[in-house]
C-alpha cells in the first residue's frame, strides 16, 4: 500500500524508524508540536494538509497514488473533529492524545491514570521538540516576560502560567524502546524535584504506533473514515465516529 501519513514531531523519532522498516510505502507531512494547545488551530492545519495530499494524489499516475491517510493524533481536545478527506479513506487511532500512542494503548494509559493521579508525562520526543515545565524552562520565560513587560508584570504572568501546577503530584518519563539519550530521563527527575513531584520511569512500547503504520486498522483501536464523511466526537471509550457530510453546492 501507499499511505500518507499526518503527525506531530514528537513522534518523528518513532515513526520514522516504523516507516523505514515498512512494507507499506509511506510519507509523513510533520507538524510543529503544540497545535492541540489550540484544538481549532489544529484542526485547520491537519485539514490544509489533508487537501494537500488529494491535490497532490490527484497529479499523480494511477500506480504512484495514496489509498489512504494516517493521523498520528488522537482525538487531541476535539482537535481531530470535523477533519474529512473527499477522495481517501482516512485512520485514526482511538485514544485521546498521544500519551497512548506512547504507551502503546489506550487501555495502559487508562490503567497508568487510575494509577497516577495527577501526573504531568514527559518522553524524549516531548522534551526535544515542547516547551516542558522545569525551573531551567520557567528562568527563561520569565526572563522573556520581564524583559517584554517588567518585572512586577513579569511575576503576574508567571503566577497565572503557573496555577495549574497545584493538581500534578506525580511526573512520568516514557523511555523510548529506540534508546534514550541518558539527558531527557535525567531532565524529567529533575523537573520532578524541582517542583515536589513523585518520579516515575514507564516503559514505552510501539505496539499502537506500530499498528498505525503498518496495520491492521482494527475496529477497536482505529477509526477508518471513508471518503465522503467526516470525524465526530464519540462519547465513550471509542473516541472518534464519522458520519457523512454534506458537500458544497
């Protein structure tokens, strides 16, 4: 098969050694991490890239062309909700974000949550392409605020920034089955000392991304949205419907 494939950096590392190794022919469009922090942002940016793949399929000859499109994304805040494709199917795994790509299933994630209330995940992935909560991180953007704003104002923002610290009381690090550089699982127990957090170290497992790629697309873990529909919010452990669109006029 021909896939194209649609995904966030943070993921670059994984996916890529999963393509390399492929006996589908795949090529990923990369985008910049951060977009779910802005569901709508994200929904427009995977959709432009969408309509750029059916233009590009529809220049190509017969035997070069796609048959379909993966997202690596979840359903990323409702980020994933209203994306359609006219001419392709469309795959996308039934989890909420990424942390269940990284654990290799959304029921380990669901499973690790009960477990860990209150837990902030780190990877190297995150660590190297994110802005992840340290005090290195912290010194530097209050250093940029301060010198945008002032000072005093410079504490207000960092204070507002930073509320949202009080519900986190455990830091997980998902090692990486590639390897990890020895800096980013130092990096996340140091986050967790620095602001009172427990540390745990999790083992990452491709088993989720691995499907992805590669298939099988099952019903359980995967949506396949048919050209012609587009992806709705399923209020369950599903995630993720289609349902059909109306084209315009």
């Amino acid at each position: 098969m021909r896939l194209a494939l649609i995904g966030c950096m943070v993921m670059n590392r994984e996916i890529s050694h999963l393509i390399a190794e492929s006996p589908h022919i795949v090529r990923a469009w990369w985008l910049r991490q951060g977009l779910h922090d802005t569901p709508d942002v994200l929904r427009t940016e995977v959709q432009r890239t969408i309509d750029e793949i059916q233009r590009e399929n529809e220049k190509l000859p017969e035997t070069l062309r796609f048959d379909g499109i993966l997202l690596a994304y979840g359903l990323c805040s409702n980020g994933v909700v209203g994306l359609r494709s006219r001419t392709l199917p469309i795959v996308v795994p039934r989890c909420d974000d990424c942390i269940s790509l990284f654990l290799g299933s959304a029921e380990r994630y669901r499973k690790l949550f009960a477990q860990l209330p209150g837990v902030y995940w780190y990877n190297a992935g995150w660590i190297e392409q994110a802005f992840t909560p340290s005090k290195a991180n912290y010194e530097r953007r209050r250093a940029e605020y301060a010198e945008a704003y002032g000072e005093e104002n410079a504490d207000f923002l960092m204070e507002c920034n930073n509320s949202w610290m009080t519900n986190y009381s455990h830091c997980a690090y998902i090692t990486c089955p590639l390897g990890d550089c020895p800096e980013h699982p130092a990096y996340a127990r140091q986050a967790a000392e620095d602001f009172g957090w427990q540390f745990h170290e999790i083992e990452g497992d491709m088993t989720y991304l691995d499907l992805l790629v590669n298939g099988p697309w099952e019903e359980d873990r995967f949506l396949t949205c048919p050209p012609g529909h587009e992806i709705i919010p399923d209020f369950s452990n599903r995630k993720v419907g289609c349902a059909p669109y109306e084209t315009d006029c």
